[in-house]
C-alpha cells in the first residue's frame, strides 16, 4: 500500500494542467509531512480535498519534492509501466527514422521523469536524474531488454544534476557489453562516439534536425564550426560539398576524435581543427583577418540556473558579436542555445544586439529546435529548451 502525499489548498492547479512536478512549499505538511517520506518511495498524490491525482515518486529533500508518473488507477509504477511507457516511446521513434540512432526516451515528454535513453543500435546510454528511478533502477533496465533487446546497455549516471536528490555519480555497465567507441549514422554520414566516456550520454541527437537543415547553406562555402565536440556540424558541413571547414573545440581528444569521423565520410583533407577557449580562437582568427561564409556555434549551456541570467546572456552576446565579426558580406550564421532559462525571444534579441554593436544587419531566415526525438510536452515549458537561429548577415540596410 503506498503512502499519500497530499498537496496544501489550490495547489493542484498545475498537475491539473498536465505539469507533473510538484515543489516542496506546495505539500500540506501537516497532513503529510515530507520527513515521513524516503528519498524514491512511490506515493500516491492527492489534492487538499483527498482526491486521486495520480500516482509518482516522492523526495523530501529536494525543492522538486514530487513528481507524477501516472494519472491512471489502472496502472502501478513497476516495470509493465516502463514496458507500456518504451513501447509508446519507440512507436513514434521508428515513425521518425529508419535507423536506430536517437533518443529513445526523453524524461517528462515520454512519461518517465528523471530518465534518458540515447539508442546506439544495439547499445542503449540511460541517464538516470531523480531517486524514485534510481529505485525503479533494475525495473528499467529489465524492461529496456524486455522491448529492445540490446547488446549492452551502459548507465551514465555521472551528471552533477544527481547531486540535487542527493544521489551519488557513477558510470556502471548494467546489460551485456557496450564497447568503447560504437558506430551511428545521421542523414548518410558515419560517426562513431563513445557512450561510457563522451559529453552527455556521448552524441547531441537533440540538434540532428537542425544540422539536416544547416547543410542547406554550406555547399562551396567556407565553415566555421566552433564548439564542435566531435564534428557532426563539421563532417555533415564537409560532406554537403563545404570547400573548407575548421573546427574549434577547447578538447584535444573531441578534436582528435573529429579527424576520425572526418576519414570516415571521406572528407579529412577539407576538415582542420584549431584548439582553444571559444572566445580566444575568435578574438586570434579576427587578427588573423580570417573570414568565413557559414559560422555555426553550438556551444555548451551558459545558463544553468536562473541566477546566471544575466551573466550567461552576456556570454552569448559576446560569442555572437566575435562570430559576426569573422562573416564574410552575405554570411550566414547558425547559431544555438540550449540553455532553458534563455528564452527564444530574448535570445534572438541577443543576437540583435550583438549584430547591432558590429553595425550589420540580420535577416532571420529559419528557426530551429531540439529534434522530434526530444518532444516537447505542451504544459511543461522545462522539455523545450533548444533553440536555433539561420541568420543572413548583411551591412548596414
């Protein structure tokens, strides 16, 4: 029988809405106090009057107390659950793709909060975020064998988000054999990554939509690719007919693995790589008086917290105005944030400003967000977080 967590007066408006987080100022707790509760015990959750609101898992000791992984009566949170909850995940995944290269499970969207799965073929990368999964840990492994029958599946629990629901990092091997670098395909090009010890879970499969359109504007161009990782803005820049590209990256090994990927799509000799801080390799290329007619720049999230606001938008704004200093008349720039806390609005206002500080002008041609692999669920405005712009660059109109 599983305990109740019973929410204070008109605090259920949320989760009414579709939301699935509950915080910790919103439980009555007189009625339930949350010490009563283990770190990932399963509870029912209920609203101030006693009814039914679902069914979820329960921290007492972090701000997101609480949160909802079924509305329904009809179903426990156990591994049928999590069989039910991957097999409506992969439906949509194989209706997207031909090949199993994408994230198979995305948190919140897909109805289990606190988890990724990122497909490698026959290996699966799961990140697990919150204790009520981490309890639910051998349910969801045995599940993901039960549905996708994989070769190996490696557990990247190694982010520092862990440490907010009081959980410890490890990187552990939970299913068969998962080898150190494993092979994906994206839109024709080969690239083989590592899951156990890449960013992440090992690939960025969140910008692979917006990558297929950025190929659009890079053929006999020159390319810049800066926070390049392990090259697929490079590679896919290069086998879409770029007459040159370099990448930057501040990672001597992403940058080693880069040339790899390179050799593997036949386009090593037109890929070169500078090493280096972002911000400096900009600021050494303008003295360089190099110029470029495509600068993408897909770096790492500035803004974690909403305090880092307005240091991080400064950040972007700065990446931004070097960028458009190195475009060539009639340039294009892609440009990218994946931090939440930026809005879309507020970025491409960035963007402007930035435009605006190197007297040029900008025409928004495109815009971009995470791959459909990473849905969005409408009332849970934390699953969309990517944003990309497709920016013509041009003097002063």
């Amino acid at each position: 029988m599983n305990k109740v967590l019973r929410l204070a007066k008109n605090q259920d408006r949320r989760l009414r809405a579709g939301h699935v987080w509950v915080y910790s100022n919103e439980v009555d707790n007189e009625a339930t106090p949350l010490k009563g509760f283990e770190a990932g015990e399963t509870v029912v959750i209920e609203n101030a009057q006693g009814n039914w609101l679902g069914l979820g898992y329960v921290n007492p000791n972090s701000l997101i107390c609480a949160r909802l992984v079924t509305r329904s009566r009809d179903f426990n949170f156990d591994g049928s659950l999590l069989v039910h909850r991957i097999n409506v995940a992969l439906a949509l995944r194989e209706r997207l793709y031909t090949q199993p290269y994408y994230r198979l499970l995305f948190g919140e969207a897909d109805g289990v909060p606190g988890v990724v799965v990122d497909r490698y073929g026959d290996y699966l990368a799961v990140q697990i975020t919150t204790a009520g999964m981490e309890a639910q840990r051998e349910a969801l492994v045995a599940a993901l064998v039960k549905v996708l029958k994989p070769a190996g599946i490696i557990l990247r629990n190694d982010t520092s988000v862990r440490e907010l629901e009081g959980l410890t990092r490890y990187v552990e091997l939970a299913h068969g054999s998962v080898p150190e670098m494993v092979a994906i395909e994206e839109d024709g090009c080969r690239f083989e990554v590592s899951p156990g010890q890449g960013q992440k879970t090992g690939w960025f499969y969140d910008q692979a939509a917006n990558r297929g359109q950025f190929v659009r504007y890079v053929g006999g161009k020159r390319v810049l690719d800066v926070c390049s990782y392990i090259g697929a803005w490079a590679v896919r820049a290069a086998k879409a007919g770029a007459e040159n590209v370099i990448a930057v990256d501040v990672s001597a090994q992403a940058l080693e693995q880069v040339a790899h990927n390179a050799s593997l799509n036949g386009v090593g000799e037109r890929i070169h790589s500078v090493r280096g801080d972002a911000f400096q390799v900009l600021r050494d290329l303008r003295a360089q008086r190099e110029r470029f007619d495509v600068v993408v720049l897909d770096p790492p999230a500035f803004i974690k917290r909403r305090k880092d606001l307005k240091e991080g938008t400064l950040a972007y704004r700065r990446l931004n105005e070097a960028a458009l200093g190195l475009l060539e008349r009639d340039g294009v720039l892609v440009t990218a944030s994946c931090s939440f806390h930026m809005q879309r609005d507020e970025f491409l206002r960035t963007v402007q400003q930035a435009a605006r500080h190197g007297d040029r002008s900008l025409q928004l041609l495109q815009q971009g967000q995470q791959s459909p692999d990473h849905p969005i669920h409408p009332a849970i405005p934390e699953t969309a977080y990517l944003k990309a712009f497709y920016l013509r660059v041009l003097p002063t109109l």
